[in-house]
C-alpha cells in the first residue's frame, strides 16, 4: 500500500495526514504540560514547551514542503517519521521518560510508516522507536524534583486513560484515513485496467473481422 508515495498527488495527501497527525501529537503534549502543571511542578517544563514549539514549526515546514515540492521517493517520508520518534522521545524524555503515560504515542510514526512508506522502511522505523523507549528506560528522567508527590500515580493513571483515548481517535481519524484513501485509489485503478482490459479485447475482436 505504500504506493501511495509514488506520486506527486500521493505525497501531497501523504503529507495533509501527516500533518494532522503532528498537530494532534503536539496539541496532546500542550495539553498534557498543562494539566500536570496543576498537579506537580514538572522539571522541566520550559525546555518541554519549546520542544512542542519546535515540532510544530517543524511540522508545518515539512507540509509545506512535501505540498510544494513533492519528493520522488517514499525514504523522505520514513526520514520525516523517524524525526518524529526523536522528537517525541526528546519531548517524553523531559516529562518523565518511560513513566509518561504518553509514551505510547511512539507508537503512531510506526502505524503511519507500516502504510506509507515499504517493509524494510517500517523494520527500520519499528526498530528505531524501540530504540527509543529503551532510551528513555536507561536515561530516566524524573518528571518532577519532588519525588514524594502523592499525586504522581493518581496522575499517571489519568493520562493513561487520555493517552489511550487520544491515541485511538489519531489512529482512526489519521491511519483510518489513510487506508480508506488507499483503498479508494486500489478500486480506481482496478476499475480502469478491467475497463483498459475491456477496451483491448473489443479492439482485438474488430481486427480478427477484419482480417476476415
């Protein structure tokens, strides 16, 4: 299905998804800071906010470019992919790494690339994100000084929910997408070659009466 980034018109489409995923993956991260702002003092949240202000900069600057100038190989999509893992991992490193219950959206570049770009692409990328989250396991990064806070697991628990949630509705909205535009594309092109099928054998069957 990863023909989809085999054309111009593909790539554009590629990249409106692509975006809107981004956008919701940074939006979630916004909304998460905030809210643990209310419960804990997170450690660093200044440096968490700029890297969701970079990565919606970033975001929208690869939109536009895969809109504008389309690249001509899927291997730019899997590179965007793999700079989201880093910048998700980065982001999930400095709001408590592994015990973030928004880890899992490392999990969505995966989904997105199994589509969009080939298999040994994927492999790469699914290993890339397991890299990772075992990054962030060996390089703990606590997401508050205050390690006695007793509202630490009633907040883990809560974004657990949220991020399951959020999760599930950018995988529908998202890579649902994706596939029914897939699927889409798929049943055009079948519908032509039986047409194209059609029309050659309508051609072959004149020429035999007129050779006779």
């Amino acid at each position: 299905m990863e023909w989809l980034t085999h054309s111009q018109t593909g790539f554009q489409q590629a990249a409106r998804y692509l975006l809107g995923m981004r956008l919701a993956v940074v939006g979630l991260q916004l909304v998460a800071i905030a809210v643990a702002e209310t419960v804990v003092a997170l450690a660093h949240r200044a440096e968490a906010l700029m890297l969701c202000l970079l990565y919606g900069i970033l975001a929208t600057l690869g939109w536009l470019w895969f809109t504008r100038r389309p690249p001509r190989a899927p291997s730019s999509v899997s590179a965007g992919l793999a700079l989201d893992l880093a910048l998700i991992g980065g982001w999930l490193f400095l709001t408590g790494g592994y015990t973030n219950p928004l880890v899992s959206l490392l999990l969505l570049p995966i989904a997105v690339g199994i589509i969009l770009v080939p298999l040994s692409q994927s492999i790469a990328l699914t290993l890339s994100g397991i890299a990772v989250y075992t990054a962030l396991v060996i390089w703990h990064s606590p997401i508050t000084h205050d390690h006695h806070n007793a509202n630490l697991a009633q907040l883990h628990l809560a974004g657990m929910w949220v991020t399951f949630a959020m999760t599930a509705a950018i995988l529908l909205l998202v890579v649902g997408a994706l596939a029914r535009r897939i699927h889409q594309q798929q049943t055009q092109l079948s519908t032509i070659r039986e047409t194209r099928l059609r029309d050659e054998q309508i051609i072959a069957l004149a020429a035999c009466r007129t050779c006779t």
